[in-house]
C-alpha cells in the first residue's frame, strides 16, 4: 500500500497556521511510504494524545503508573488531565492555533511528557530541544521552525530567554518549576478534548545533531508516532502493560522520546524518567524500580557491563542499543555479565525510530540485524541498484516513516529514487541480516583499500589496555590515507611507544594486517555528540590538523 494513495492524505488539516504543511518537500520529493502491514492502516483522523493517553483511560488503565521520576508519579488519568490543563493553557491563555510550533525545553520529567501531549491535543507540533543546547542552537530552532510559543523548565530559561530576543517571531514564553505554568493549569479543568487533527497533520519537528552543518528539522505526522510503536516496539520488542521502561536519551532524541513515553503507553506499560542518566544511575534505577526494558548507547553498555556485578538486574528482559554502532566486545561483555543479549538496532531522526533490528530469538552479534516488519531495506551499489549480496554500499530504507525535511534543499540527498538514503555503508549477507561497515564519509581509502574505522575500533576494544577509542582516516603524501586511532587508556596503563606497537600488533591478529592503525595518538576523552555518539568529524578534523603540522 504506498502512501501516495493514503486515504488520510484526502482529510482536511485541522492546522489554522499551515506553515509547516507549507514547508513540507514537494511530493515527489517524498520517499515511497508502505503501509504493508494491516495495523499500520490508520484512520483519516488521528491524535497521538488521544490514541496513546485517552485510549489508556478508556480502556481502565487509568490508575496505572504513566511516568515514575524522583519528584513524582502520575497514573494515565493523572497524566491525561495534566496534559488536557497544558492544553488549554495554550488555547485559551497563550492564544494558540493549530500547526503553531511549541518549542518544549527540560530534562526527562514528568512536565515534559505532559507538555508533548498538552501540545498535541491542542492540534500544535512539538518542538522539543535538547537541555544542552546553548544560544546559538536555539536561535537556529526558533528561526527555522518560525516557533510561536514555548514550555521550558525554569532552570534552563536563560539561554532561551536570550535566544528569543533575535527571533523572527515574538515568542510566548511559559515556565514550570516556579510556579507560573502550575498556577495557569490551576484555573482549567483538566477535561480539554484532543483537537480533530488529520491523520497526516504534522505534530513533530525533530532536529538533527548539525554537528558539521545547520541542523535540519525532520517533520513526522500524527500517525508516524504510532507506526513506530506498530512496528519495533510491536514487533521486536513486544511489550506488556507490565513493562517497565527506562532510558538514558533525552526525550528531544527520537530514540528517547520512542523508549521513554511511546512504546510504554502505546501498551499501557509505565516510563521511569531520569533527569541524569549516567551509566551508574541507569543501574541504580532497573534496580530500584525493577526495570525490564532499557534503552541507551553502545558507551554506556559497556560502562554497565563492568558494573553490573554490583547491582540486582535480573528484572531486565529487554537492552536496547541504538545511537551509534554496536561493537561486538560490548555484546559480549553485557552478555557474560547479564545473560542478556543486547538488541542492536539502526534508527534515524529522519525515520523516527528503528527500522533495522532483530528480535532477541534472532539476534546475530555484531550484525545489526533484519529490516523491521514495515519496513523494507537494501545495499545500493555506486550505479545506484542493489549491489550483489556481501558486498558493501549504501543502505537504502522504505516504510510507513520517512525523510521530509523542513524547508530544506538537502532533502534531494537522502531521498533518491524514492528510497531514504541513510549515509550509512552496509553489507547484506545471503540469509539477509545487515552488517555495519561506516558512516559512507567515514570509510578510510589507504592505498586502494576500503577500510571501515568501526571495524577496526572493535578490534582495538579487546586490548585489555583500551577504554575507548576513535578511529579515522589520516591524509598521507604515500597512500592517500593512514588509518589513525585515538585511544583513551585504562587509568593503570601507561601510553607511549611499547603501547603503540601493542595495540598494532594486537588488531594486524584479529583482522586483516592492512587495517592495523599505522598512527595511533593517546588522549584523554573522545568528542561525543549530547546524545553519546562518538564525533568521527571532530577527529577527523585532528587528523588533518596532526598531518599539516
């Protein structure tokens, strides 16, 4: 079934303000959307609000945990009529219109589940930034998605208040935290009705990383909230109303906002929500609340993994790893550790969520796994068709989610021929499972050889002298390219030369001799994105400043 013929795409927008319906690619811009499966085959008209908290109470789960934090724990119905007060608040006293942007900004907390579903009740579209983001970032945000309205816990307030004074649009600022958003939801009743919004109506603007360039505002529909849940949660990770979920990501990461209040109240299961998540307080919370389900990066399994031993986790059923590749020594390390696989997956902001997986009763380490049911996935060659099976190319993806960037001319690079073009180089092999080779600007050409960094950073994580490590192409005069690797020892090793030959030696015997770093360069910490993913471009970047020296 293709989305170009789906029958939502003839209901009237409930949007009064259209610039996002507007700013939407030119439909044969758009990827080929399927909707093969039947539960993906949706209403005309559609409210996430309503299909993922009314349809909760309606079923008489109303009194069972929604969201669990430090501070406090709000049933389904408690959440409901929290989100339906933020509702009115929007309408009634800030004066919004469906399809105006409401910029959201807080850590993982209750108040901010609430206000994604306050916004989308009220017909408008989320805007949700990350607690990290500074000036510059935010004006970029409330420039692009011409933001009209914003929620923000009291403690980040500063930077968007300062953000806003450029914007192109006044902004309508309201806070929680210091009382001024409690007080307004105070004199509502919490009975406001979700806005008869459409279907296809846009409801979320996610915006990319932009670590090498301006970030690019990806625009997903009412329905894209629930397909996701309809195919990965449903079908690889198959909740229970008995779940418990937690996660390190921050709800303004797709990854995060899926694990942490999508695919728990697509079930009716509860959200544990952390406004610090390191690797220790992950462990310390499945303790605590006897967590079965956890999302976070491959970094802080590995973190865990060392950890474990300390702490009660035999409620875990479920670890999910996403944000960056898997290396297979974390596999294994949680696996000794836990008994617990880790499930491995590939998402995009364009995309959503995961869109390649594999259910726990088929899980290969070190591949990322089989398209997801909905979706449907292939390896293109340099000719742009699908390139023999174990050989490497771009990853190619279709389903019921796709790229549509807001206002954006690089939407012509990830959407080709109908497919979305990830930027990821994979091999296929001949039982289907999809392997990881690189980022497609990240694969290190050495004298005529392809050599993929993360290949080689697993390697190097098997040293017992390694904690972390980066792993890049270097220009070289001779071969165009040397492989380089940054390392970051173990305290209670000492770097220099003796380790350097080491740690060579070490990947010329776990691999093929001519992926060996012919450079390798201690130091401290590794660049990471906010959400955890290693920056390939800041050390790229050293590379080239190391080789001009």
């Amino acid at each position: 079934m293709d989305g170009m013929g789906w029958p939502g795409d003839t209901s009237p927008s409930a949007h009064l303000d259209t610039f996002a319906r507007d700013n939407l690619p030119q439909r044969d811009a758009w990827p080929e959307m399927r909707f093969d499966l039947p539960e993906l085959h949706y209403p005309a008209r559609l409210n996430a609000a309503a299909a993922l908290l009314d349809a909760q109470v309606a079923a008489g789960r109303g009194g069972h945990p929604a969201v669990v934090s430090d501070f406090e724990t709000l049933t389904y119905a408690e959440l409901r009529g929290r989100a339906a007060q933020i509702a009115a608040v929007l309408v009634r006293d800030l004066g919004l219109v469906p399809g105006n942007r409401v910029l959201l900004r807080s850590a993982n907390t209750a108040w901010m589940v609430a206000a994604h579903f306050g916004v989308w009740m009220a017909g408008g579209i989320v805007v949700a930034t990350m607690p990290l983001l500074r000036v510059k970032e935010l004006r970029q945000v409330l420039r692009k998605a011409r933001v009209s309205h914003a929620l923000c816990d009291a403690r980040l307030a500063g930077e968007l208040r300062f953000a806003a004074t450029d914007a192109p649009d006044p902004l309508r600022l309201v806070l929680w935290g210091d009382g001024e958003l409690e007080g307004l939801c105070a004199r509502h009743a919490a009975d406001s009705a979700p806005c008869d919004t459409a279907a296809d109506d846009v409801c979320l603007i996610g915006f990319t990383s932009g670590t090498t360039s301006e970030p690019k505002g990806t625009m997903h529909f009412h329905r894209d909230l629930l397909a996701v849940c309809d195919t990965y949660a449903r079908h690889v990770l198959r909740p229970e109303p008995s779940d418990v979920f937690v996660g390190s990501p921050p709800l303004a990461f797709t990854f995060g906002l899926g694990g942490s209040v999508l695919f728990p109240f697509r079930v009716g299961a509860t959200s544990v929500l952390l406004e610090r998540a390191s690797p220790e307080d992950l462990l310390r919370a499945i303790e605590r609340h006897r967590a079965t389900v956890c999302f976070t990066a491959p970094t802080a399994w590995r973190e865990m993994a060392a950890k474990a031993g300390g702490f009660d986790l035999s409620s875990l059923r479920n670890c999910v790893s996403a944000g960056e590749a898997l290396p297979a020594p974390v596999f294994e390390a949680w696996r000794a550790a836990t008994g617990l696989k880790l499930l491995d997956g590939i998402g995009a902001t364009e995309m959503l969520h995961i869109f390649i997986a594999a259910p726990e009763e088929a899980v290969l380490p070190g591949s990322t796994g089989i398209p997801v049911p909905g979706f449907r996935a292939r390896v293109l060659g340099p000719d742009g068709k699908e390139a023999p099976r174990g050989t490497p190319g771009r990853l190619a993806v279709q389903g019921p989610t796709g790229c549509r960037y807001l206002a954006d001319p690089r939407q012509a690079d990830y959407v080709q021929g109908g497919w979305n073009i990830t930027g990821d180089t994979y091999v296929q092999d001949a039982e289907g499972y999809f392997w990881y080779q690189a980022r497609s600007d990240d694969m290190i050409v050495s004298a005529g050889y392809n050599i993929a960094g993360p290949e080689v950073e697993a390697a190097l994580m098997t040293h017992p002298a390694v904690l972390e490590c980066g792993v890049v192409g270097a220009p070289d005069a001779e071969r165009g390219q040397i492989v380089k690797a940054y390392v970051v020892p173990r305290a209670d090793v000492p770097p220099g030369a003796a380790l350097v030959r080491s740690l060579q030696d070490h990947v010329k015997a776990a691999i093929a001799p001519y992926k060996y770093p012919r450079a390798v360069e201690f130091v401290e910490a590794l660049p990471r994105t906010q959400t955890g993913k290693l920056r390939r471009a800041a050390l790229r970047e050293m590379a080239a400043a190391g080789a001009r020296r």
